[in-house]
C-alpha cells in the first residue's frame, strides 16, 4: 500500500472513529460531499440519493456538523446542508475520498448514488 494512500485511511479513521452508529453512512455521506463540493441539499434529498433512513442521515450530518466538515443553514424554514466553506476542510474531505477503493475498510458494497428518489 503506497504511503498517501496508508495517510488518507489514517485521515479517514481519525474521522470516523468515534462515530458511534453506522460507519457505512457515514462514509458514503462524506463520498456525496465529493461528488457534489458545492451544492446545497436538503434531508431528504440526501437520504433519497444515498438510500438511506432518514434517522441515519440526521445522525451522520449532526456529526459532520459539529465538527464542521457540513455546513447548515436554513432557508425558508428548510434547513440545507452543504460541505464546509473552509478550504482546509474542504480539500480534505476531497484528499479523504480521492482512492476509489477507501470505502472498503468498513464495506463491503459500493456506493448506491441515484439521480433522485426512486418511485416506491
């Protein structure tokens, strides 16, 4: 294993390690930050593209909030999230997310990123 690529799971372990529910969200949340750096989305928009429940979802953005990897801000009632506006923080969940194959330290499936809701 190439030394950056042994750095990047050190950043993603310090990240996630005491993260006490499901890693797997988590991961595949900071892996849509990477896909879309500079969009806002609401909840349900997110648990919709990640397939995941919403309780899960709040869980992972509460704790990517806290720590200010995400960024929330409401609009109209609706609160929005978004990857930080550091560009520390940023560039490192970009360089966190960069080897396509980090995922597979805690899973085992790929991620399940849809265009939108799929009709029930």
């Amino acid at each position: 294993m190439a030394t950056s690529e042994m750095a990047i799971k050190d950043r993603v372990t310090r990240l996630t390690e005491d993260y006490e529910y499901d890693r797997n969200s988590l991961l595949e949340l900071l892996l849509f930050w990477r896909r879309y750096p500079s969009a806002r989305f609401n909840l349900l928009a997110i648990t919709c593209a990640l397939r995941q429940g919403r309780q899960c979802m709040e869980r992972a953005l509460s704790y990517l909030t806290k720590r200010g990897v995400v960024r929330e801000v409401r609009e109209n009632d609706v609160r929005l999230y978004s990857l930080s506006d550091d560009n520390e923080i940023r560039l490192e969940v970009l360089a966190l997310t960069e080897l396509a194959g980090v995922k597979s330290v805690w899973c085992s499936h790929k991620p399940s990123y849809v265009t939108g809701c799929q009709p029930g």
